[in-house]
C-alpha cells in the first residue's frame, strides 16, 4: 500500500480550502500539503503543513515534488470565465502552461494520480442547450472556456502516451460558505446569500431567466474525492467527465431564499457576464460519470438554501 503525499495547487481558492480539509480527514493532516500563490486561507492555518508556491515556476515546484516526496497532486490554480475575459493573455498563459508544468513533472516523477479541473465552460453556443451529453459540439468562445478543452486534450495525451493517470471533472457553477469564490460568471449564486442575510436585497448581473448547471460545494467534494478512488479500470473518459446536480435560474434562486428571508428583494442589471453564460448549456446530461464510477449528487436548490442560510447565519 501506498503512503500518500499529497500537494494542493492553489489551497487558498474557493475549491481548494475544502478539498484540503476533505483530504487531511482521509489521508491524515501532515500528508497534505497545501500550496497557494496567496497567504493561506484563515481555515487552514494550524491544520497542516502549507508552503508558498507558483505553478508557473516549473523549478520550484519539481523541488517542492521531490522534497515533499508527493505522490498525488491536485491542480486548482487557474483564472476563471469573468475574469479571464478581462486578461485573456493572463488566464490562457496560467491555465494551459500551469497544466502543462504539472503533467511533465508528473511524467518525471511517476506521480501515482493527477486531478485536474474542467469546466461545463468548454461548451459553447453550439452545443445542446438542455441535457448537454458528454460528447457533442464543443466549440468555446471564452478563453477560459477554450484553456479548459485544450486542458482536457492535454490530460488524454499525458495518459495515453506517458501513462499518467490524470483525472478530470467538468465542475457546474460551485455553490459554498466557507471560502468566497474567485471571479467566475456563477458566483452570483453565493454573492446572493450573503446579501440576502447583510442587506436583504441584491443585484444581479445576470437576467432572471439565466439558466446555469450549479452543485453545492459537498458534493463537488464528494466527486472529487470518489473520482480519484475510483478503481483506473473504471475510468472510460481521460478528457473529462460531465457531473450535475441542479439548474437554477436567478429568479428561482431569489425564491428559494424568500421562504427563509421573505423581505428579501432582487433587482437584475445584467453586464458582460451574460453573454458568458449565454454560450454555456442550461443543464448537463452526467449519465456516463453515474454508470462509470457510481456518481450521485445529494443537494438540490432547496436544500442547499437551507444549508447555505444555516452555515452563514452561524459563521
Ligand atoms: P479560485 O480562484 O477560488 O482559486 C484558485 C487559487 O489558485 C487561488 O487561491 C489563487 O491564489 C491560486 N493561484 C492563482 N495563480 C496561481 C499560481 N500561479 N500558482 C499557485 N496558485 C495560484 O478558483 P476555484 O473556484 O477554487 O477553482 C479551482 C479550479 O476549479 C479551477 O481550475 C477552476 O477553473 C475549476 N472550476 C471551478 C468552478 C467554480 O465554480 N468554482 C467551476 C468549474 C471549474
Ligand atoms: C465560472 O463561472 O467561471 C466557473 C465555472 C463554471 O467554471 N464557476
């Protein structure tokens, strides 16, 4: 049996501080290294080892592999949709070179698994709008949304020819309390619980009727996590898979927080993020990820608003 080590690139973001908690439950808190660009999240701090790191520079990560005899590593460094439109050069350069810079060590160092994230933003306006199916049309007009397929490509390469066994998800919009999110075009779904509950009112920058593939934070998590245990025989997709839990729009979001907050007041000034969110699907169809490896969401919209609530009441 393998001891693992494992390393988080880019621990401080939204994913990365409850995926490193979720990791030091299973494999013990000295095994998982965190690593982030940033300080270290306040959720981290006195939890476990963590050290400074770029995944741009390629030297410095290979000594912090070797050095920290890493057996597994989790790449979360990138720049999302909305901000990527805003530096394209930036995010093309960090996404793709910081992948890349990953998978050849990777290849050096015999890394047991790789976990990398897509998104359900390779889809572009010609795939299916509904129940978008694992393999369609894939054409991406965000840059984000073309580093992340270009991204999924690069993984099925390092896997077929060097045998790296790097696996994927095509994460919705992420819905979570803990840590905030870091400028994508779904993050009005968590900036809206906390204006509910600080200002009882919020305005959004998408249109109400913006239907948008969302998962609640535990079970993007759980995903994660059952993916990489998965036994490799039952892994048929090295590019990456489709997984969904729930399509909301910002009306029916506004709703559900009005059961608990009946005040609460939405107004819509949609900016250039629409036109992001309009190019991507209104639900995915994970039929494949479900056969393969047994994936099943267990949050909905009412019960993620009723948790949501809950948790930032308390905090
Ligand atoms: P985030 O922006 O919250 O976190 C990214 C982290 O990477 C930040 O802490 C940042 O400081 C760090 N980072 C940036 N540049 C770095 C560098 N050069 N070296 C080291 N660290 C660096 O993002 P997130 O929401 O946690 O997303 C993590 C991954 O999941 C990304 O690949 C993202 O595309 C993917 N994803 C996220 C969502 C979502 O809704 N959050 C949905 C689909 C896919
Ligand atoms: C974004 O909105 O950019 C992310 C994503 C869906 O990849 N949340």
């Amino acid at each position: 049996m393998i001891r693992e080590r494992i390393l988080v690139i880019g621990a401080s973001g939204q994913i990365g501080v409850e995926l490193t908690l979720a990791l030091r439950k299973i494999y013990g808190n000295n095994n998982v290294v965190a690593s982030d660009l940033r300080e270290e999240n306040d959720l981290l701090k006195g939890t476990g080892p963590y050290v400074s790191l770029d995944v741009m520079n390629k030297e410095m990560l290979h000594v912090q592999v070797i050095r920290q005899n890493i057996t597994q590593i989790y790449l979360l460094a990138a720049i999302l949709s909305a901000t990527g439109e805003k530096n394209p050069n930036l995010a093309w350069h960090l996404n793709m070179q910081g992948l890349l810079n990953v998978l050849d060590i990777a290849r050096e160092e015999k890394i047991y698994k790789v976990y990398w994230p897509s998104s359900i933003a390779v889809f572009g306006p010609t795939s299916p709008k509904q129940n978008c199916p694992q393999q369609t049309i894939i054409e991406p007009t965000t840059v984000y949304g073309i580093s992340k397929y270009a991204g999924e490509f690069w993984c099925n390469y390092y896997f077929q020819r060097f045998h790296v066994d790097v696996r994927s998800l095509r994460y919705p919009g992420l819905i979570s309390y803990k840590s905030a999110p870091g400028g994508g075009t779904t993050d009005y779904a968590v900036e809206i619980y906390h204006e509910a509950l600080e200002e009882k009112k919020y305005e959004c920058f998408l249109r109400e009727d913006t239907y948008l593939p969302m998962m609640y934070m535990p079970d993007a998590i759980k995903a994660t996590i059952e993916l990489m245990e998965a036994p490799a025989a039952q892994i048929s997709v090295r590019t990456s898979y489709n997984i969904s839990a729930m399509s909301f729009s910002p009306k029916e979001i506004a709703a559900a927080i009005k059961n608990y907050i009946p005040e609460f007041d939405i107004s819509y000034e949609p900016d250039y993020r629409q036109t992001i969110a309009d190019s991507w699907p209104q639900s995915i169809d994970d039929s494949v990820a479900r056969k393969d490896w047994g994936w099943a969401h267990e949050y909905d919209l009412q019960r993620m608003t009723k948790d949501m609530l809950e948790n930032l009441r308390n905090k």
